[in-house]
C-alpha cells in the first residue's frame, strides 16, 4: 500500500511526541509494517538519538559526519539516499543541526514530491516535528495525511492544544485540506487526580471542535519509558511485560483502526 503520513503535533515541548513516534513505530515495524521515520526536530534531534545516532557505543555514526534531512529539503539528495536502516523494517531519516537553518527557500513542494517518491517503499511515514511554530512544522502540515495531537493530563497541556489546533486548522483551509486528525492522544494519563480528570473532559471538548475524539487508550507514566530511549530500544522490547508496553500496543492498535476508518469515509 501507499504509505500513510503521519505526525505527532503539539505546540509545547517534553509532552511525548518523540517518544510516540518512536515507540509505536518500533512497535508497527514489529507487526511486519515498513516504517520511515524522518527526523526535522534539528537542535535535538531526539528521534535520531532514540535510534541509536550519537551514541558512543551505536553502531551508527554521528549524525553529523552523515548525510540528513537537510540535503533532501536542498534537493541534492533523495530519502533513499540518506536513510538509515535501524532494525527490521524501521528505517530513520536522521536529522542535525543544520535543519534549524532551512528556512522557506526549501519549499513544501520539495518535501512533498520526496516524500511522495518514498510513499510506495514502506506502509508508514512519521514525521517528527520539535514543539516550536516554524517552517519544518508548516512543512509537515502541508504534506502529513495524518495528525495526532499528543497531551498530558494538564492545563498547560490544553493551553498548547489551542495554538496546535488552530495550526491544524489554518493548514486545512490553506494548504492542505486533505489533513485529517485523528485524535488526541494522552501521554502520562491518569484518572487519580481532579486536575487529570478536568484534563480529559476539556480534551473531549477540544476534539469535538476539530471533528475528531480522544484515543480510547493512553500510555500510563512509567520508569520504563524514560529509559529505553537510553538503549535505542522500544517499550515493547526493552520491557515487554510492563504496562507502558502494554499501553503502547493498545495505542498502535486503535492508531491502525483510526486510520482504516478514515480511509474508509
């Protein structure tokens, strides 16, 4: 199939986009599914880390000696071009600082008509976004099928979903009015507290605006999960028994339903 092209969005850092796109990722290419990653968070850089780039002891090297995102958005090279493969059927993008330099010179049409080269290799495409409102994010607006707003269980988690949803929307009515949401999603949920809760009936209101409903499932917080990123490994391998990694599976599940029935409409 025509891969599908998604992105976890929100306009605040350290809410779980990475950590999303990783693990669900890692768990997709698990079921068989070919996945790309590409990385466009240049100053961090973090989904390139979680896969192994810059670590001593990777067997990847750094992901400044190697060619990046960057040379695609300059049209120099193609995706294949500058892939990496980091397991069986999960293959990265990898990203450095040089992305925080490209600027609207680079074109959407550029990144569109790469990524549209790539879709027939592989079932899935995650675009990895960093929280602040720049062109790497109008970038990915403009060419995602797909978008999922990740949250916590908080008031300045709903606050940043009023400047994503309104990003989303913009993106609808200029320049991509194919762009679907597929939910929000929860990261670190629980129900235990009054703030959680109140977190989670706004939520369902903000959704309502955007069409769309909360994820059924969320990832409970978890030692586990902050440290598997540390061994470039995801939830479901590094602690397979565990709830987070119990959680991840729901959530891949239900993101594979969401898109079927999107598809279906």
């Amino acid at each position: 199939m025509s891969a599908k092209i998604l992105s976890f969005m929100n306009e605040k850092g350290g809410i779980g986009k990475t950590s999303f796109t990783f693990n669900i990722s890692w768990e997709l290419a698990k079921r068989d599914y070919r996945v790309l990653l590409i990385d466009l968070n240049g100053q961090e850089a973090n989904l390139s880390y979680f896969c192994g780039l810059d670590d001593l002891n990777s067997q990847f090297p750094a992901r400044n000696d190697i060619d990046t995102i960057c040379e695609v958005l300059r049209g120099k090279r193609t995706i294949s071009d500058v892939t990496i493969q980091i397991k069986e059927n999960l293959y990265l993008v990898p990203a450095n600082n040089d992305v925080e330099h490209i600027n609207q010179s680079a074109g959407t049409k550029t990144f569109r008509e790469a990524l549209n080269k790539a879709r027939e290799a592989y079932d899935f495409i995650f675009i990895d976004v960093g929280p602040s409102t720049n062109w790497n994010q109008y970038m990915t607006l403009a060419c995602a099928d797909y978008i999922v707003i990740p949250m916590q269980p908080n008031v300045a988690s709903l606050q940043s979903n009023i400047g994503a949803s309104q990003s989303i929307v913009e993106a609808q009515s200029e320049i991509n009015p194919g762009l679907r949401v597929l939910g929000i999603l929860f990261n670190e949920y629980t129900t235990r507290t009054n703030v959680s809760r109140f977190a989670m009936q706004q939520a369902e209101l903000q959704a309502e605006k955007l069409g769309t409903t909360v994820f059924e499932h969320g990832i409970r917080r978890s030692v586990a999960m902050s440290e598997n990123p540390q061994l470039h490994e995801g939830i479901t391998d590094y602690a397979p028994n565990s709830d987070a990694a119990q959680d991840a599976r729901l959530v891949t599940d239900e993101l594979i339903e969401r898109i079927q029935e999107a598809e279906q409409r």
